[in-house]
C-alpha cells in the first residue's frame, strides 16, 4: 500500500490526466475545453477568414454536425462521409472547417445575426454561438478542443454514476497489473466499495469519505483509466 500511495504522489504533480471539454485565447489560436461547454464559447467568422475547430486533442470522433442557421456558414470536414446526407452514420471526423458565406435566403428560415453550432462526437456534445463581425480583423484562425487537467475538486464534480464508476475501476486494474496494488490489500477492498457506491449514484468526494481513500489516489485512478480508453 505504502508503494502505491507514494507512486500516486509522485504521478500527481508529474503528469496530468483529461477529461472529455474552456477558452485560452492566443494570438492566432484558440483553445476550448470540455468543461467549458457548460457555457456557450463564441466564435467570430469574418468575411474572407475560415476557423478550424480541431479536436484531434481529445481524441474524438465527430459523428455530425449542424447548424441552427446555416444560411452564411459553409462546414468542411477532413472526412468527405459527414457532407453527406445519406452516409452522415459513417462520420469519423476530427476536424471541421467554418467558412463565412454571403448571406442566403431559404424559405421560411428567419435571418438572424447570431447562430448556434452543435457537434457530437462519440463521447460528447459541443455548442458554439457563431457571430457575424462586420469590421475588424480574426483574433485566431485554429481552435483546438483540449481536454482538461483532472484534479482531485475536478474528479468529484464531474466523474460520476456508471461512466466515473468504470473509469475508477479501468485505473484500478492498470495499478494492478503494473504491481502498484495487490487486490489482497485492504486498500483495494475499500477502493471496490468506492466503486459500487458511485455506481449508486454517491459522489466521488462523499465516496472517498466513507471508505477512507485519498481524493488524489481517485484522481490517480481515473488518470488510469482514461488512458485505456485513448489507446
């Protein structure tokens, strides 16, 4: 156990773990994170400048794509199947291309000065509200979709039920076959009971509590776990 918990120490403040979506802004780049969307993130299109939205970062795969309004805005993919309407099913894109267009008019669609982008993927859901500057010049060109950084305030509000249960229990199985627990130690019993308590709908931080465990070992864990499900 004592090996364990200094291998967790140690992991916490050499890496960082991410969670499926937050607007860092820079020169002529852009990044947005999955917490984020909790709020809509605003992207500027100006005539004669496109803005690529990247989610090669997260590993995802887009499904599809639409827009509320797409009477001046033109989607591209780097997969030519989410374009059609017939083969959208096959959708494996991670990248999207938005053009600003001169405006159309499509029968009883209202014209409206703002529209919203919704984009699933196979792990989540995106919005961005599009604007329509009529002056000045793009700020970015590139917005990368970035996981967030777990940390342990992170793993409690938002790694929860059946999904954060199985996250939890991925991790715990990849500390157990590199040798960091030994499943007859008391620490992974109360750690199969965290497990079952989330799955109950308990959060993680309550969880911990009751069974006695760190909040930076459950981060640790579900560091673990996320990496299973990128390779």
């Amino acid at each position: 156990m004592k090996h364990l918990l200094l291998a967790v120490s140690i992991a916490i403040f050499a890496t960082g773990a991410t969670i499926p979506a937050q607007a860092q802004t820079r020169r002529d780049r852009s990044a947005v994170s999955t917490s984020q969307q909790t709020s809509l993130t605003t992207i500027e299109l100006y005539a004669g400048h496109g803005v690529t939205l990247d989610f090669r970062p997260t590993r995802e795969t887009i499904r599809k794509a639409w827009l509320d309004d797409p009477s001046q805005v033109t989607l591209d993919f780097d997969d030519a199947n989410c374009q059609s309407a017939n083969r959208q099913n096959s959708c494996t894109a991670s990248v999207i291309h938005l053009r600003r267009i001169q405006r159309l008019k499509f029968p009883n669609l209202p014209a409206t000065a703002t529209t919203l982008l919704t984009v699933m993927s196979d792990r989540g859901l995106y919005t961005f509200r599009l604007t329509f500057p009529n002056a000045g010049s793009p700020r970015y060109s590139t917005i990368s979709i970035r996981p967030n950084r777990i940390t342990p305030k992170s793993v409690a509000t938002q790694v929860r039920g059946h999904s954060g249960a199985e996250l939890i229990e991925q991790g715990l199985e990849v500390a157990a076959a590199r040798r960091l627990i030994s499943r007859r130690d008391q620490l992974w019993n109360r750690l199969k009971s965290l497990i079952t308590l989330v799955q109950n709908g308990v959060q993680v931080a309550d969880a911990a509590k009751q069974v006695g465990v760190s909040q930076q070992l459950i981060t640790r864990l579900v560091e673990m776990g996320l990496k299973t499900q990128s390779i």
